[in-house]
C-alpha cells in the first residue's frame, strides 16, 4: 500500500498536464466522435456517417486526400533541397538566421491575404500573368487558372514549403561533412553518397517530415475559403460550414461525423508512414 | 561497397564526379535558393504594387484596426504564459523523476499536429461551458493546445543538452526547494529553448484564423479577412505589415538569442534547434 501511495505521489507533478490535456483535446474529440453517432435527440444512428461517406461529402474526402498528397510530397522534395542548400551554405549564418525566420513566418501565413497574395500575382490580371501574355503565352487562354487544384497546390506550396525547411534543418543537422568525405576517400560518387550515406540517415525524418506536411495540408482551412469560395469542396471547408450555420438546420452532426472522417484519414496515414519506414529500415540494411 | 566497385565497368575508368556538378560547386546552391527566392518575393511584390503605398497610411486608421490587434496581442501573451507555466516543470518532472513517461509526453503532445484545428473547434463548441464560450480566454486555452508541441519539443531539446539530474541535485543539496530550483537554477540553463518556444507559440497565435473564425472572435487575422470585403487594398497592406513586422520580430529574437547563447558556450540559434553541439548526432 505505501508503494501504491508512494506512485501517485509521484505521478501528482503530471496531473496538471493531464487534466489540461483531456479537458482541451481529449474531451472535444470524444464529443466529435460520439456526435458522429448521434441524432439532434441524443439517440443512435448511423445517418451521419452514412451522409458523410455519400455523394458531396465523399468528393469532398476524395479531393482533401489528392489535394494533400500532392501538397506534402511536392513540397517535402523542394523544401529538402532547400534547407540542403541553406544548410550548406558556408559562412552563410546571416543568410540561414534571415532565411529560417522568414520560413517561420510565412509557414504560419495563410488565409485572405495569402489569397490576395496569388490573385495579384497570377490571378486573370495578376503581374505574372500580364508578363506572360506580353510575351505571347496567356495562361488564362491556355486553360490555367487560380482557382483550380492545380491553382491550389501552387499557393500552398507557400507556406508548405517554409514549414519543410524549418522541421527538416534538425534532421540535415544529423549529416556530418565527415561522413561525406570518408565516403568521397572510399571513391564514391554523389549518387553513392545519397544512396549509402546520407539517404539512410534522412530517410526516417524525411518520411516523418512529409507526414506532418500532410496533416497541416488535410487542415488548412482558411486559405482555400478564400481563394476559392467553395468552388473546391474540401472537406475542411464543409466542416466550417456546419459551424456557420450554413446548412439545413437538424443536420449538424454531419459534421462532427466528417471530423471523425479526417481523423481517420490523419490515422491511415500515419499506420502508411509506420509501415514505411519499416519498409525503408529493411531497404537501407 | 561492393556495389560501388560493381557499378564501375572494367577497363575503363571510373568517371569520379560526372556530369553535373553537385558538390564542390556552388552553382547547383545558388540557382535552388535564387529559384526559392523569386517564388517568395514575387507575390509579395506582386501585392505591394496592388495595395499601393498610400493603403498603408490608411490602415491604421481602419475601423477595428486597433481592437482586433489589442486582441491577438492579449491572446499571445495569455497563450505564452499558460504555455511555458504548465510545459515547464511538466517537462522538467518528467525527465527527472518519471522518464518512463516521455515517450507517452511526446506521444500526447505531437497530437495537435495531426487533429485539424476545424475538427477540434467542433469538439470544443459542442462541450465548452457557455461562461468559458463567451470570453476570448476559450481561444487562448485552445492556442496552448495548439502550440504544445512546439513548446515541449523546444524545452525537451533545451534538457537534454543539460544535465539535468546533477544541477538539480546540486541545488537541492544547498537547501534549495522545488520552486527554488526551477526559478533560480533550471529557468537561466533553458533561455534560449524557452526563447524559441516563445517565438513558435507568439508566431502561432498572431497568424491563427481557423479557431478564432469559427468561435467567432475577431482576432486580426479575422478582422483582416472580413476587412477584406469592403477594402480590399487596406486588407493587402494590412496584412504585408503585419508579415514584415513579425519577421522582423523573429529575426531581433533569434539574433538576441544567439548572442546570448554564444556567450554561455552555446551555438547559433535556430527555431527548432537548440542542442548543443556535443549533444547532437548521437
């Protein structure tokens, strides 16, 4: 019994935390999930996960994943080739402190003026679009346009890839220049480096990387609701229209059930991610 | 290496460095980071020329200006100081008396990366008391949520650079309490983690649109976006203000930081690292 004692006294320094915790994550998430399963009356039912895996909803699913997909990988390479260059960069420690804080800065940047940021850039009469007729290549003509997936993943890619170089850096930190030149003495070549050296060791923070640039994409709300009004159906967007109110009353456990749909997407792809790198530890033996 | 010695055919000889360059050359460096470059400067220039300089004298004056601003800067500071008061000696403990618990610690705390903002603003709307509902204090006590990750990740580098265990005990032998302790003798070891996690958690609150929309509070970022319909050149002019004006803030912070970690035998600040160098690549 005094040992008993002794443990929960000990674990009293964590109770804080743990109470902070379950009121402001555990219990909302709970309230989704059993929301998910209930109607306006407090009963069970199906209805609503039913309604959210059919028709609007599910294209709605559908176009999150291919939209996140796309957003974390094409990103994940960019930004890794980036932070590589920064990282390497010799005497460069004003430009890394000038380059890391501005990544900072614009990976949390999103929303309207991020919209306005592309409209006046590579919208119908953006600057880049007027150079671009002017020199005889009108996108607009040609079938691009802003507001479209590919508009989309044009955009996110700024604010995704600041958030790549700032979780990737830590990792290229693992890199020392010595394994590099004990490699180069043995005679190898670039393509050898990445192949026996430096893929290894990045590979399990690059994967980990990709993972959370695919859990800021799946989330990211305010910048599509800008730029595209609605014309995208993602399904962050449906979920915030549950909450303004813009959908027929009695209905609005549709979208804690989508909720629960996004947290299981997020959980699929972490088991993807865990398989992976187990796939990717056996590979590089 | 016996795939290395294989890939080099018989005869002739191994071409070391081939085609193109990517070492020993800056070329390949300096073309990613001028390509990076152009892509984030262009809108923004872009934008500057739609805005117009005149917008930015106007913006002060804004209706809603002011009070959204005073806002986001009261939820900075109440998210900061909830922040560090309860990640601080939660962390601290762990590593000292529990450090069975810290995989379980870095578990929990990595979950606000993965669960949209908009799916656990639903959970919250749906369970929040009302008097907690009605105040902005709901927003900031999500906020602390939302930046646990950063701030544990900051503070578990920042220990385990340190060692934790003998300092600590060093201190208690000379009659120093708990509270001692962490005030007097682990705060000063952890500045420059504390720095960057502040940094994280002020970069975080001021830019979040999501939570603060849903729950209907005009932070800045909401009055920026329902500004936004009504002028829309302010709205830009606004907004490039308030990138430059945090960017700057980051960069005086990391450069401080620096300086002072330098001092103490510390290395260059960065956002997301602050080990020392002995410490990494282990």
């Amino acid at each position: 019994m005094p040992k008993l004692l002794r443990g929960l006294r000990r674990a009293a320094g964590v109770v804080p935390f743990g109470v902070y915790v379950t009121l402001g994550l555990f219990a909302p998430m709970a309230a989704v999930a059993i929301g998910a399963f209930e109607d306006n009356n407090g009963n069970f039912t199906f209805s609503n996960v039913k309604a959210a895996t059919h028709g609007i909803y599910l294209h709605g699913f559908w176009q999150s994943i291919v939209l996140s997909v796309l957003t974390s990988v094409i990103p994940g390479i960019l930004g890794l080739m980036i932070a590589y260059a920064l990282y390497t960069a010799k005497r460069g420690r004003v430009l890394r402190q000038v380059a890391i804080t501005a990544a900072g800065v614009f990976a949390n940047f999103g929303g309207v003026p991020l919209a306005f940021l592309f409209i006046a850039t590579i919208g119908s009469s953006g600057l880049v679009s007027q150079w671009l007729t002017t020199l005889g290549f009108d996108p607009y003509a040609h079938g691009f346009t802003l507001y479209s997936l590919t508009g989309v993943v044009i955009v996110y890619l700024y604010f995704q890839i600041p958030l790549m170089v700032l979780v990737i850096l830590p990792a290229l930190e693992g890199l020392r220049p010595a394994w590099r030149e004990a490699a180069e003495n043995l005679g190898a070549r670039t393509w050898d480096y990445w192949r026996h050296v430096g893929g290894p060791v990045l590979l399990p923070s690059f994967l980990g990387c990709v993972l959370l640039l695919f859990g800021s994409a799946l989330s990211a709300y305010a910048t599509t609701e800008a730029l595209t009004n609605g014309t995208i159906p993602l399904t962050a967007i449906q979920i915030g229209s549950f909450l303004n109110g813009n959908v027929i009353a009695g209905q609005e456990n549709i979208g804690k059930a989508l909720g629960l749909g996004m947290v299981v997407i997020i959980a699929v792809a972490m088991l993807i991610y865990v398989v992976l790198q187990r796939r990717a530890a056996k590979w590089l033996r | 290496m016996a795939a290395i010695a294989q890939e080099a055919p018989e005869g002739i000889a191994p071409p070391r460095r081939q085609g193109i360059v990517f070492r020993g050359s800056t070329v390949w460096r300096w073309v990613v980071l001028l390509v990076a470059t152009v892509y984030f400067l262009l809108p923004l220039w872009a934008a500057l020329r739609f805005a117009g300089i005149g917008a930015f004298g106007s913006v002060v004056s804004e209706s809603g200006f002011t009070s959204s601003l005073a806002l986001s800067v009261r939820l900075a500071v109440i998210t900061t100081l909830i922040t560090i008061v309860l990640m601080l000696p939660t962390t601290v403990y762990v590593h000292l008396r529990l450090p069975k618990l810290r995989r379980l610690l870095e578990g929990i705390t990595i979950l606000p990366v993965v669960i949209p903002p908009v799916v656990l603003i639903v959970g919250v709307l749906a369970i929040a008391p009302g008097f907690i509902k009605a105040t902005s204090l709901l927003l900031a006590l999500e906020y602390v949520i939302l930046a646990m990750p950063f701030a544990y990740r900051a503070i578990d580098a920042g220990l385990r650079a340190l060692d934790l265990k003998t300092i600590v005990e060093a201190s208690s032998s000379l009659g120093a309490g708990w509270v001692s302790t962490l005030w007097r003798v682990v705060l000063p070891n952890l500045r420059t983690a504390l720095l960057s996690a502040v940094v994280l958690t002020v970069a975080l609150v001021l830019g979040e649109f999501t939570m603060a929309s849903l729950a209907l509070f005009e932070t800045f970022p909401v009055w920026i976006y329902v500004n936004s319909q009504t002028s829309g050149q302010v709205s830009v002019a606004a907004s490039l203000l308030a990138l430059f004006v945090t960017w700057l803030f980051l960069l005086a912070i990391t450069m401080v930081g620096t300086r002072q970690s330098r001092k103490t035998g510390g290395r260059e600040v960065t956002l997301f690292t602050v080990a020392r160098q002995e410490t990494r690549g282990d």
